[in-house]
C-alpha cells in the first residue's frame, strides 16, 4: 500500500507510471501476435500453394526433356 506519509501526488503519478508501462507491455504483446499471425498466414498459404508449385515444376521439366528431345531427333534426323 501506499506510505501515508507520501504526498497524494506522488502516489497518483507512481499508478499513472504503472499503468503506462502496462499499456505498452499490451502493445508489445499485441504486435508480436500480430506478427505471427502473419507469419501463421503465410505458412499456411505456401502449404495450401505447394502442390501447384509440384504440378507447374513438372510441367515445365517435362517440357524441357520434349523439346530436349525434339531438338536431338531432329538433329541425328537431319
């Protein structure tokens, strides 16, 4: 408690201090969840986007080795 010899003002100003710092804690706080939410979202948007990297991946292999191929027939052909 607070001493009751210690002026009202100071007692008034050590609870204002106290509460300051408790709002900043909560805004500390309150932007680390906001990050990891964030970060949250992204993992599971790059989770639910894996398998279409997959699929385009392939794709693109497959095409290579095609026109890899093509190129090479066409070549001993000629």
């Amino acid at each position: 408690m607070a001493n009751p010899s210690a002026p009202p003002s100071l007692d008034m100003a050590e609870q204002v201090a106290r509460i300051l710092r408790s709002q900043e804690e909560m805004q500390k706080f309150a932007a680390e969840q906001r990050k990891l939410i964030a970060e949250a979202s992204k993992l599971e948007r790059d989770r639910a986007l894996a398998p279409w990297q997959i699929v385009m991946s392939s794709m693109a292999a497959g095409a290579a080795l095609f026109g890899a191929g093509a190129a090479f027939v066409k070549l001993l052909g000629s």
